[in-house]
C-alpha cells in the first residue's frame, strides 16, 4: 500500500504538518510519529517535498516505512518536538557516514573506561588488607567504603556534568585524573592520606562509564549498534590485568603478616607496586585518549544544547578526513526550529548565584526528562531498580561466599598461587562473555531484553551451584562460568542504559543507575562483616534469588534498543 501527500509549493512547514497530520489520522495513525517529523525534516534536508513535488507532483510513502520511522521516535522522549526532529536527522547523518576508521579508533580508546572501572575495583580489593594491616592493624573496612562513595560522587559530577557542559570534557579528563592521583595513593605513608588519595583516584574513575558508553554510542551509526554490548569486553580485560599485576607483586613483595610489628613498609611494598603499574598503564590509556584520538564534541549533545553549526562541523569533518558522504547542513536543522531553552548555558552566567540558579534549574529539567510520562517513568524505574538489584547482589555475593564455603569445610586453596590462579583464569574468560551478549542480541527473538534474561537465569543458576564448591579446581570451574553468564547480563545492562535513555539527559540517566548500584554496593562490607561472625548462608540465597529476578525485570522493560535508533 501507498499513500501519496500531495505538496502544494506556497504552503508552509506548519501546514504541510497538520495536512500530513490529518491524513495520518483518517488513515489510522493516530499520532505524530517520527515518520511525519521525518517527513518534514526531509522537507528541509535536500530532500525536501517541495523539490518532490516539482519532480513528481506528490511525495510517496509506503506503510512498511511508516512502521519502520515510527520506530526511530519510539525512545527519543524528549518532550521537545524539534529536539526529536534534530536527532532524527542527526542520526540519519551519522548512518550516511557509516562506520569510519575513527568510530575503530572510538571503539577501542572508549572501551578503557570499562577496564580502568574494573581495574581500579580489583586492585582496591586486592591490596586492601596489605594496607589496612600495615598501617591499622585490620578492623572495619574502612577504604572500601570510601571507595563506593566515591564512586558514587564521581558517577553524580561526571554523568551529571556530562549533560550540562559536555561529553569530551569528562571523556578526556577522567583517566589523566585518576593516574594522577593513583601514583600519589601508592606513595602514601599513613592510613588517612591513603584514603584520601584513594578518594581522589576513585572520584574521577566513578565518572568513566557515564561518559565513555555515551560518546561512543552518539557517534556510533545503528547498524553497528550491537558494538556497545561488545565492549564491555573490556570490563573482563581490567580485571584480568589488575589480577596478573596483584599475582606478580603482592606474594613476593608483601609480609605474611601485615599486622605484625615487624612488617615494616620497606617490606610490605607489594600494594606499592600494584597503584604504580595500574596507575602507568591508566595514563597511558589518557595520553592515547588526549593525543591520538583528539576527540571533539558529541554532534547530539551539540544539536540539544543549540549548537546546530557546531554539530554540522563536526560531522562534515569526519566525513572530509575519511572522504565519506555527509548532505547534512546547518540550514537542515535550522529549518525544524528552535529547541526548548531548558539546557545549560554558559553565557547567561553573570556572577556565581546565577551560575548555580541555572545549574540546578538544567540539571533538574534532564530529571524531568527522564520521567516524561508512564511509558518513560516505567522504564526508568525498571532500569534503575535492575542496577540496585546487581549491585547489592554481585558485591554480597563475591565478598561473602569464601566466608560461606571455608566455614562449610571446603579449601579453594590457602596458597597465593591458587588463589592468584582462579581469580585470573575466571576473568579471563569473563572477557568472552560480552562477545557472546553481542551475537545473542542480533538473534531477532532476543534483543537486549532476551539476552539479559538468559543471563541472569544462566548465573543464577551458577550462583546456587557454586555454593556446593570444596575443592580449588571446583573454585575455578563455577568462578569462570559465573564471570561469563555475568558479563553477558552485565554488558546488555551497560550498553541497554544509555541507549534507552535520550540524548538531552542520557549521562544524567546512566549516572543515577550508577548512584543506585554503587549505593547498593556500598552495603557489601556490611554483609561481609556480619557473614563473617555468623557464616550463615541467607545471603548467599538471597543474592541467587535477586539475580534471578533480574529477568523478570528485563521481561517488562518496554524499549528494545535492537529494533529502534536511540535519541
């Protein structure tokens, strides 16, 4: 089936709109749809009706590409008509480019995120009690709680901020900042300057993954969507790097007993060793960010600041480098009007008091954002509830089990080497788990949703098995499938947030579900503490079971990024 709109030349956008409006409705499409807002972008993209109709006389659609455009403004809920016609266009523009050496040079520099937030969370955990028996004599895990409430303020600065003035400013700094203050933590000499480098590192770790996803997903053309569940691939990378690092120092440059008088810092110098080589390897991952890649804004955090040249600019440039195709102009965007001035703008600040009236009035308008209307609030609910859910149940989990099978008289090995062993063969094969959720999401019938209930129900099941551990090689065995099964629900997890959640708000999303995992998380040593008085096994229980739920909340999440193009 065809439907023909006639275009007369004299009439306005306006016109065309409600006349294309109208015909929708007697035809039974009982709303605007990215397909009309497509329409009358195409009016003024080179492709316009009025060059139609003088060629033609009528502008032809057919009922499969309304159904196919309906489905690009599916997740674009901006509450901004002319912002989803900016982005629509922008993606157009983007997929007219198509997949260019620098979106390979994207793909491999953005994915560090994911191994510095993993690497910093292994090397934290592993030099822990070198550091706290060196200069406190053990007791409450202090630094560990710092480094979850640092994690979740760097999440809240940098997602938010990310939204306010920009992507490539958190994209660039984030990692030079954290080597910098690594080095420092490695070289402190007391418990107190420790933690508060510890802070300072983490601070600017806590705000990678708000960021590093997002700037690759808007540069990303949506047929090659599915490389943001990929790259979390990278998430097994750090770990696996942080444990090789903790294997090679911490046996051989560490005292048996670091709460002894006689471990003296001369030789407990392990945990030293440890910040210095994951701090040198961090820094290298920022000099490649800030020299090689040089990378510039984001065009659709550019288009839903008002910055419509700059984001033309930044396109055309790519385009030119790599002798692509790009039609897009400013007059393209221009043509669909202005947006609502509810984004951060630096100019109208005049003394402090202003800057912070309107730092909170953005910042409270990309809340809003994300709570639109039912569909939108539902969604949100749903994602942050799942990120609540895997963090208090992966933290628990990990930090309770060993309590759990050593007091059930099991021995996953006493000696450093097999404990070094297990933890890096497990997540070395955790790097492949990601690159399994990668194929899973191209199966039609699977998607995000479908792949992320395979994961959770594969790991729960895991989860409950590995209860039943006594020997190392059983250690092994269940901690490598647990690792990958994870890593598939968790890098379905990283790559669905940000691609559900619009352009206008998208770090400001990403960085609440961070908050809500990591505060979740914070509640680890708590249950540590109190599993290691009791050696109970509810939480054990408990954790399988919040997983497990997982699925149930993947099931009623309404978007799936697989079949739509994100805002």
């Amino acid at each position: 089936m065809q439907i023909k709109y006639n275009v007369i030349p004299f009439l306005s956008t306006t016109q065309v709109a409600f006349g294309i409006r109208l015909y929708t409705l007697l035809l039974g499409h009982m709303s605007i749809t990215c397909t009309v807002q497509k329409v009358i972008a195409n009016a003024m993209l080179g492709r316009s009706l009025y060059n139609q109709s003088m060629q033609k006389g009528s502008f032809e659609t057919t009922t499969e590409e309304i159904q196919i455009l309906e489905k690009d403004i599916s997740i674009i809920k901006t509450g901004d008509v002319v912002l989803s016609q900016k982005i629509c266009i922008i993606n157009e523009a983007i997929d007219e480019l198509g997949f260019t050496w620098f979106h390979f040079k994207l793909f491999c520099i953005a994915r560090f995120g994911y191994s510095v937030d993993s690497q910093m969370a292994m090397i934290q955990s592993g030099v822990k009690s070198y550091v706290d028996g060196q200069m406190r004599g053990g007791g409450y895990p202090v630094a560990t709680e710092i480094f979850y409430a640092d994690l979740i303020i760097g999440s809240i600065m940098f997602g938010f901020g990310a939204d306010l003035i920009g992507r490539k400013l958190a994209f660039n700094l984030s990692l030079l900042l954290n080597s910098t203050f690594g080095f420092f933590t490695g070289g402190t000499s007391s418990y107190a300057m420790y933690c508060i480098f510890l802070f300072l590192s983490t601070l600017a770790a806590g705000g990678n993954l708000a960021t590093d996803v997002a700037v690759f997903l808007e540069f990303l053309p949506s047929k090659y969507q599915y490389l943001n569940t990929t790259m979390a691939a990278w998430w097994g990378v750090g770990q696996t790097i942080a444990n090789l690092i903790a294997w090679r120092f911490l046996p051989s440059y560490s005292c048996d007993d670091p709460t002894s008088p006689d471990c003296t810092s001369r030789l407990n110098r392990g945990w030293r060793y440890c910040w210095y080589v994951n701090s040198g390897i961090v820094m290298g991952a920022a000099l490649i960010r800030l020299v090689y890649l040089q990378l510039g804004e984001t065009p659709k955090f550019l288009v839903s600041t008002g910055r419509d040249q700059e984001a033309v600019n930044e396109l055309q440039t790519i385009a030119a480098k790599y002798n692509r195709p790009c039609s897009l102009t400013v007059e393209n965007l221009e043509a669909c009007g202005t947006i609502q001035d509810t984004y951060f703008d630096p100019s109208k600040i005049s003394d402090f008091k202003t800057g912070l009236t309107e730092l909170c009035y953005s910042t409270k308008m990309n809340i809003k954002v994300l709570f639109c209307d039912k569909l939108v609030i539902r969604s949100t609910i749903l994602i942050i509830t799942s990120w609540v859910f895997i963090g208090i149940s992966y933290s628990v989990f990990y930090n309770f089990l060993y309590i759990y099978i050593a007091s059930h008289g099991g021995d996953t090995g006493s000696s450093p080497y097999i404990t070094y062993r297990n933890s890096t063969i497990a997540n070395f094969v955790g790097i492949f788990g990601p690159i399994f959720g990668g194929v899973l999401i191209l199966i039609p019938r699977m998607g995000r949703r479908g792949t992320m209930v395979f994961g959770a129900l594969s790991t729960m099941a895991i989860l409950f098995g590995y209860t039943t551990v006594r020997t190392p090689a059983g250690d092994a065995g269940f901690s490598s499938a647990t690792y990958f099964f994870m890593n598939v629900y968790y890098a379905c997890l990283y790559a669905y947030t940000p691609e559900v959640f619009p352009t206008k708000a998208r770090g400001t999303g990403v960085a609440l579900c961070l908050v809500g995992d990591r505060i979740a998380g914070a509640f680890a040593p708590v249950v540590y503490w109190y599993g290691e008085q009791t050696g109970t096994s509810v939480p054990i229980w408990v954790c399988g079971g919040i997983i497990g739920s997982l699925s149930v909340l993947a099931l009623a999440m309404p978007f799936e990024p697989s079949r739509d193009k994100t805002a």
